[in-house]
C-alpha cells in the first residue's frame, strides 16, 4: 500500500484561529483510496520549519499532500518552501497567469502584481488546476536521484513497485471548498491511477448501555483482527465499535467486513442502537414512526432538551405532537395536573413526581406515549438525600390501566450541568427505544 | 518564550473518523499564556510511531502535550509508549485506582480488569488529575539526563532560564470535554506557574444585528493595528471582534487593549450583546434576573431550543417558569388557548398565530412576558406563498392593554432545518434582550 504524509502549512491553525476540517477530509478521501496516512504535521508560516517538514515528510512517505499556503500574500511560502528544498527554479506558467486574470476580470476585481505570484511553479512540476479559486497546486514527481540530490535520507522503503513515482507532491489551497474541489477533479483520480492500491470500508456500529471497556471485553476475539479491525470508542455517554476492511473494491472490502458486523450486531442485541450517522434521536423518531405512534414529553431538568434533540429532524411532527417543560413546581401542579400532595410528600424529584408528570402529559396530549424527566441537573440544588445528579425518568403508555416503567439514574455531581442533562436525555430516549423494541428489556 | 508542541494521538485522527476539535482549543490555550507553538502531530496508534513522535517533540519543544490513548483498551498505548521512552517502569497509582472504583460504584457499572491500566503511571511522573472521567493524564518533569539517557538528541536550546523545568509532558484524554477540564482546572495553572512568559490578552467582543463586513467597514481603521490586534469572525448567525494586544503581563496587555475595547463599546451600543463566554441564551438570563422578571415560551419550528438553551445555565428556574411545544395545531389550541378561527383564516404560520400563542402563554403561566414562535424550519412543509424559512416571533409583556411586538424573518431557503430553527433562536432571544435593554430598538 501506498503511504501518505499530511502537512497543513499556516500559523492560524496552530494558534486555534480556524477549524481544520481539510485534515478530516482528506484522511476519509485517502482511507477510500486504500493509501495509508501515518503521520499528519501542522506548521506555521516560516519557511525554515516548512521545509524541515517536506523533508522528514518526503522521508517516510510515498505521496506528500500539502494544504495551505498558495495565497498571493508574503506569508503564503508554501510553493517557494518546495522548490527551496531541491533548489529548483520558478518559472511563471503562462497559462495560468492568462486564467488568474481573466477571472479577476470576471469577477470584476483588480489584479494585484501578488496575484503573480500565484502562477508561479518550480521546475518539473505540473499545474494541479483549482477549478473555483485563483490559487491553483502543483503535482511534483521526485525521482530517488532529486531527494539524494536534497541530501534527504529515507529509512523507508516503499512497497510499491517501479511503475510508480519514487515520491510525489501534491499541493492545495487552505480554502475547503477550493481543496475539496481539486482533490475530486484532479488528484483522486491522479492518485488512483497512479496507485491502483484497495481501499477502506468502515462502518460504525454505535451502542447504548454498555461500556466502552465491556464492549471491549464482549469483543476482546475481535479486536487483535488484521482484517477486518474493531476498535472500540468512547463517546458521549455512548460507546462505538468501528469495522474496516481493507480490499481492492469497496464491494469486496463490505463483504470481508460482513461477517464480524453481522456478529457484533447479533451479540450486541439492543445495546446497538444505529449505524454511521444514525443518531439516538433518529432512532426513536424512525421507530415512533414505523409504529404508528405518537409521544408527548413532560421535561423538567433537561429543559426541552429532550424535545429539541427530537424536532432537530424533518417530519418530526409525525410522531411529536406537544412537550411541556415544567420548571416550576406551580407549572407541573396547573400544566400537567400532577397532584400537589405528590409535590409535597415525595419531592418534586422524585419516581412518584416523575410518573405523575408523565400521566398527566398523556392526558393532556393524547398521545400513546408520554415520557417525563425530572431531577438535579445542578450545580446548585442538590442535598445529601438528593444529591447533583440524581435524575426520575418515566414512560407510560395509553391503554387499559396505563402501562408505566420508571428509572432512577445517578449520574454523579462530578458531571457538569450540560453533561447530566445530556446522558439523562440519552437514557431517556432509550427508554423509548427500548419500549418500542424490547418492552421486556425495560423491566430489567 | 516558551515552546510547546501537542501530539494527538488516535488512529481515528488519521482516519478521520473523528474531527479533531482538541487541537484548536489547546492552539487557543496556549495563545493566551503566552507559549508558542510551532508544530502539532497527529499519529495513529502504533507504538514505535508514537514514541519517534515523542523523541522528536522532546529535541524540539519544552513543552509536550498529548491528547487521546488513555483509555482502558489495548490500543490505548500513550502512557505505556512515554514510559517505554525512558525506559520507566510503570507504577500502580493506589489512589487513582481507588477513584476509578468510586467512580464506577458510584455509576453502578461494573468496572472491568481493563479499567486497572488506567491507574497505571510511569515512575517519576505525577497525576494530572481528571476530575470528569475515569482516565486521568499525568504530569512529567524531566530533566536532561533522562533526554541524555533515552538517546534524545535536542538541537533547540530553550531560552527558558534554570526554574523551569527543562521538559515536561502532559497528557490528556481524547474526549474534549474531559480534555478541556484537566486543562483548565489543573493544566493551565501549571503552566502560567512554571512558564510566566509574555502573554496575550485577548477578549471576543459578540455582536448580533449587524453582519460581518458590514462591522469590519465600520471599524476599519482598528483592523490593521500592530498591538491590540483587532479582527472580525463571522460566528453562527453573530459576529464577534477579537481584539488582542501582547505584554509582559495580562493585566498590562489588557490595559493596552483598553481603549480599543472601549471604542467598540462606544460604537456597537446594542448590537455588541457580550463578550467571551458569553452566550445570547446567559446574557437574556441574567437581564430577565436583574429585572426580576420571568419569561414562559410556547415554541412551534423551534421544537424547544430556546427554553433549552435557557435552562442550560444554572439558576434558570429564576427567570423561567415554563415552556410549551406546541407542535401540532390541535396543541397550539388546546394547550395555549389559540383561537383555532385564527389559524384557519391566517394559518398556523403567521403574525396573528405568534400573537395568539404568546398571548395564551402569558394567560397560561401568569408570568411578566411570554415568547412565541412559529414558522417552517423544513426542508419540507414550505409553499410559494410561506416557503422554508419564513418564521414568525412574538412577544408579550403583562400589563394593561398586553404590550406586544412581533417580527418575521426570512431566513431563506438555503438554509437547513439546524440552520433555521439556531437563527429563528438568536432572533427570539435578541428580541427578549432589546425588550429588557432599551424598547425603543424593538419599535424599528
């Protein structure tokens, strides 16, 4: 397999100024070109560091992508930084000062005399063309004598064959939009041809109510596997499991992978509850969907959040009709109709306030589901006896004798507000997720 | 100065599965006590990769800063990699294991043999304490026999003098929210103590009401000062003006920054709603407290992400009392009070529908003002006549003669359903805080 370095050149990324999101970009584009990427380097704007990078890049990898740099402005050095390295000329492409002005003058902006400088390549090296900006790359082909000739040292030792370039360079701009759209037209293409290798398959299988390190016990055959890996990862309040497999075709890489996701979704039961970009929420509102029915919510501590997270999709209001935040002990006693002796007797955070909250929402709504939330989401608030943290979720159903599960769930007064109520939104929409699914799975 | 370098270590990094949102905080953090930063790393999990990452960051930075591969599975390798550096045993941290088994009890999960490794640290090297998760980092001063003695060849000569430490290592967790507190609560600290270098003061001075270039034209002149720095950023539907100024210490560069701070003060009047970590949502809060006033909300499109991120801050139930999510027509009736004349004739999507839902919540709650939305967030539901993104907000206030303003936003129909329903959010909320601040703004 091929190997790839990534070199992100600008001093804004390392002083936090912009999100790097080309980085996660192109290491999704080079896992589905089957090339592997080991190191990813981030370096300011000084051309000494720079080049030093290029170097040690050039020293351990095939394929040398480089993003930032490329502007018409004097911190811009990526270009001169590359042609410095092996002492190579600038030559000034003609055609591509001809296409810089003509779409300044599109745009109908002036031209600068540092939009030259854009045009500019060092010797040897081919145009990589930018189809919506101003700054396109360069594809530079190395041969074993250019790097000697650098005076570069390579411990490594390519597994590919002769067919391909000893090294090779591929420069973007910064700009995501003008980075994407040169990788798409030009460079996959250009590294596909070049470096025919497999590519990746990933799926990921995400988990609720089970540990990050029960699931890695559950699956501890799985995850020394060269082919397909498992690897566990932690997530908010969540687990995932990620399945890849290397092959020539993405077909062949799926059907290698099959077999070990098949596993881990007939072992992992209800504690899977989605896929890839499957959300909690999602979840729940498909499956409200598919059954036909409809939910109401009664929140107190999580604030809305609960509903929030639901209507965030499209076609929401299939299944959501209403949801009452209740903040107030007066607003849970006149909105939802819980009884006052309840408030006073056993707290408002309490199972007998949670599932009164919930009975009186299904009332009110109509709805065949109602789901109530009540607790200490804190900082402030807690007492020995109910400390930050404790949390009543209930669920009723519409039917004969109204069916109800409650849960009590201690999540620690070392978890900040938005954490509580977060994991307790988790567990709540679970609850759904499981009535829908598994209702046994509920009485446990 | 003093020189850091931050290495992040995670296969999902290189294979971006995860966007790495740890780098641009550490980036930030670093900024502001004054350490510079000249590379970042990111490496997969494999040891020998890790640790030449961390031999080559030693010969290049005082300062080395990890994050990711402290968890308790096998491709968890940072600590055991730093030890098998310098060739330390690893030491079971009796103390660290103690909090672990609190922590789990304390969840009422069982905590797995794995979860042991967590404890484990390399002799010599202190606890940097984890106060939300299971997996603490450490703290390794070094000196430079043990760079000697690990083979460790340094060209960088720290301009540091003989009080600090000549190395030292700090890791973290990948998780950002377990990352962020370590740093903050024990890291930073650490770091301002050991290297009280020269320091950016820096302050983020939030608008809303006034778009970017058009708050960029307005403070031209500011944008090219050498010492503060000002410079726009358009956030979410807001923007914001960094002004940054560098001195020995951060009380002086704040009063370097002074007057530019009080110049955009001057001039924003009330678009500028805050600054820092200030939210729309805390700074609505905390005039609803200071008036002593409570605010109840009836959201339609919105699907409660106002009251959300209204009760996210602690102490809210100050100031709010209630919430309804009136999602279907039926509810806008029979929860608030809707005329359902007034839906058939205008629709449910109109100024008079706003007017009616917040005049009902008021009615409903018995508090000072009551917020309403209701509009199509999409991407579906949209007509010729009232296409995605048409929203309609109003406000109540108590009083003789019920005082009310409205206002519809277009907020277009390229923009998506997260989109619509954030933006209809920072317009509610602005409408709430202009009410409070100065009526007259809201009359326009």
């Amino acid at each position: 397999m091929a190997r790839a370095e990534v070199l992100c050149i600008g001093t804004e990324l390392l002083l936090g100024d912009v999100l790097d999101t080309n980085s996660q970009f192109l290491a999704r584009e080079l896992a589905l070109l089957g090339i592997d990427c080991f190191y990813r380097v981030v370096v300011g704007d000084n051309p000494e560091r720079i080049k030093e990078c290029v170097r040690q890049a050039l020293g351990r990898a095939d394929i040398v992508i480089t993003s930032g740099g490329l502007g018409p402005t004097a911190d811009d050095l990526t270009t001169e930084c590359l042609a410095g390295v092996f002492n190579a000329p600038m030559d000034m492409d003609e055609e591509v000062l001809a296409f810089i002005r003509e779409l300044f003058a599109s745009r109908n902006i002036k031209m600068t005399e540092s939009n030259r400088k854009q045009a500019l390549r060092p010797r040897g090296a081919d145009i990589l063309p930018n189809p919506v900006g101003s700054a396109p790359g360069i594809v530079w082909q190395l041969q074993k004598a250019d790097l000697d000739g650098a005076g570069i040292e390579s411990s490594y030792v390519s597994a590919l064959g002769r067919d391909n370039p000893y090294r090779v360079i591929l420069t973007f701009p910064g700009v995501p939009s003008e980075l994407k759209a040169m990788w798409t037209e030009t460079a996959a293409p250009y590294l596909a041809r070049y470096y025919p290798a497999g590519t990746i398959w990933s799926t990921e299988l995400k988990h609720i109510g089970i540990g990050e390190s029960a699931l890695a016990e559950k699956y501890a055959h799985l995850l020394d596997l060269p082919n397909p890996t498992v690897a566990p990862y932690a997530g908010r309040w969540e687990c995932r499991l990620r399945v890849a497999a290397k092959a020539a075709s993405q077909e062949e890489a799926r059907l290698l992978a099959q077999p070990v996701v098949d596993e881990i979704r007939q072992g992992s039961g209800v504690t899977l509850y989605g896929e890839d970009d499957d959300t909690l929420e999602a979840v729940v509102g498909r499956l409200l969907t598919g059954h036909g029915k409809t939910l109401s919510l009664a929140e107190s501590c999580t604030g809305g959040l609960i509903t929030e997270r639901l209507t965030d999709m499209p076609g929401s209001s299939r299944f959501l009709n209403c949801a009452v935040v209740a903040y107030s002990n007066a607003s849970k006693v006149e909105l939802l109709g819980v009884d006052a002796e309840v408030l006073n007797k056993y707290g408002a955070v309490s199972e007998e306030a949670a599932l009164a909250m919930a009975q009186g929402m299904l009332k009110l709504s109509g709805s065949d589901l109602a789901l109530s939330v009540t607790g200490i989401a804190g900082p402030e608030g807690g007492t020995e006896e109910k400390p930050v943290g404790l949390v009543y979720v209930a669920l009723c159903a519409k039917g004969a004798g109204v069916e109800h599960y409650t849960r009590k769930l201690s999540l620690g007064n070392r978890v900040n507000r938005s954490e509580v109520r977060w994991r307790t939104a988790n567990q709540a929409l679970n609850m759904v997720r499981l009535y829908l699914l598994e209702p046994a799975a509920l009485k446990v």
